[in-house]
C-alpha cells in the first residue's frame, strides 16, 4: 500500500524503520482500542527494539516453527525482550504438524514438536 508497483521492496535502514514504526503508532487515529497486535520479524534488529521502547505493551507472544534454528532466534528472541523488561506471554509453534485429508495421520512437517521442550527451556525467563 506504501507503493504504486505492489512487487516493488520498500528498501529502509534502521533509522527510516524506527520512524516509520514510531509515526505508524503516534499519528494514526486508533480510536478506542482493546487490543493493538503488532506482527514483528522474528530477531533482535531495530524494528522490534523501536516497539519494545516507543510504544507502551503488555507483553510478547512469541511464535515459531519445530526447527532447530527457528528456535534458537526464539531465545534471542526471549531473551532481548527480557532484556529490556517486556514481559513474554507465551511461546506458540506453527506448522508443527497436519492431519492428512484422507487418512488421518498426522505429519509432522519439521520433525519432532520441539515447542514443549523450548517452553521448559525458556519457563524461568517466561515466570520470571
């Protein structure tokens, strides 16, 4: 929507993206909101630290896929929000797994659900 071509990458630094994000939040009219859930890339770059410290969150759900990498940018992930004092709600994990349409088993698409065992992991940075 930013660009006439929608194919077309909208190519920012840091320091455009922070004021995009800080714009975004101050000058829309949001009228009466419940909630505002903000859909941030999985990692430690500016984007999300410019939401962590400009805009006043309850907290941080996480969201990841079964593999090993996905998970290890979950922990930083986790681990910056604590950082900075933003509470972490919870860990989901996408894609674990489909129920075929004519037999009924289960496919797990990455392997193993690694979710559970991230989630004990992680329980003393989610409780504290």
């Amino acid at each position: 929507m930013l660009l006439d071509n929608p194919e077309q990458a909208v190519v920012c630094r840091g320091p455009i993206v922070s004021n995009v994000i800080k714009r975004l939040y101050t000058e829309v009219d949001w009228s009466d909101l419940h909630f505002l859930i903000i859909d941030l890339p999985p990692d430690t770059s500016d984007a999300p630290l410019t939401v962590y410290q400009s805009i006043p969150i309850d907290g941080v759900v996480v969201v990841s896929t079964p593999q090993d990498l996905a998970l290890m940018i979950v922990a930083k992930a986790v681990n910056m929000a604590k950082t900075i004092n933003v509470p972490v709600l919870g860990l989901i994990e996408n894609m674990g797994y489909l129920i075929c349409p004519h037999c009924g088993h289960r496919i797990n698409l990455f392997g193993e659900l690694k979710g559970r065992r991230q989630r004990r992991d992680l329980t003393y940075r989610f409780s504290e």
